[in-house]
C-alpha cells in the first residue's frame, strides 16, 4: 500500500514504483480466502506501528484474526472482530 503519513516515505515509494521495485509499507491487511473467489477483509492494520502486531502482547487480537478466519474458511460464517487493544497509529 502507498503511504500516506510521510512525505519522505511516499516520495522513496514513488522513486521505487518507477524503477518497478518492491512496494512496501508499514501496514497489515489480514484477509481470509474461503474457495476459489471469496475473500473476507478482516482487518487493516495501518502504519506507524503496524509491524507491532507480532509483539507478545498483541497475541489475544492475533488470535481472534485467526477466529474469524477459521470461522470464515471452515463455515462461511462472518464473525465481528471482537474488540481490543490493536498496534497501529496512536
């Protein structure tokens, strides 16, 4: 994803995209894939911080992404993301 925060991040993103180098940002999108063409978007995790995620203490939202997923994939079922605390801006 292109980022948005930061002047400096965005222009080094466009110098890459037009050398056709790897785009890359500091955000998470966590989707689950159920079949051939259905895809669940279950959460967007954005920049600053979004690599936190993998912090110990993020491990109870980590496991209700994987809930949803498996709730997603095994049944086609559509559960809320129950809430709590999650990295990203702030």
């Amino acid at each position: 994803m292109v980022p948005i925060n930061s002047e400096d991040d965005l222009a080094r993103w466009k110098r890459d995209y037009e050398r056709y180098r790897e785009m890359r940002s500091d955000r998470y999108l966590f989707y689950a894939r159920a079949g051939q063409d259905n895809y669940l978007l279950i959460d967007l995790i954005d920049d600053p911080n979004a690599h936190a995620v993998w912090l110990p203490k993020y491990r109870e939202y980590r496991l209700k992404l994987e809930h949803v997923a498996d709730q997603f994939y095994h049944f086609g079922r559509i559960v809320d993301l129950q809430p709590g605390p999650t990295p990203g801006p702030g």
